[in-house]
C-alpha cells in the first residue's frame, strides 16, 4: 500500500486532506481528466483497556493508601 505524509504536501492540501468528513470522496483531477478517487472513512475507535481484576484494584488501593501514610510519618 501506498503511503503518503501530510507533513510532506503543501498546507492548503493537508488541511484539505485531513478535514475530509467521513464518506465524503475527493477526485484527483489532472488536466481536466480524473485520475483518482480518495474516499474518506472514520478511524476505527481505540478499545477501552480491560478494567483489572477486583483483586488487583483492591491490592492497588491498599499501597496508595500504605504509600501515603508512610509518606505523611
């Protein structure tokens, strides 16, 4: 697949680039005759981390809690 840098374009083409809305398509014209189509699509969402087990938010809780009071004495 082909790889193309925004950094590497002139300002007014990367911000035409990057603003593409999802679904929407830009045609690449040269001379007056089409030579491509981009078609914009939504990045895929990140997926949430898994939340630990009980028992590991239990033991994180405990050594904050322990950490700070030996902080305090």
């Amino acid at each position: 697949m082909a790889r193309l840098d925004l950094d590497d374009l002139p300002p007014r083409v990367a911000a035409l680039l990057s603003d593409l809305p999802a679904g929407e398509e830009l045609l690449l014209v040269q001379h007056g005759a089409v030579v491509g189509r981009l078609a914009a699509v939504a990045a895929p969402a990140a997926e949430p981390e898994p939340a630990p087990p009980p028992e590991q938010q239990m033991r994180e809780v405990f050594e904050n809690f322990r950490a700070s009071i030996e902080d305090e004495f």
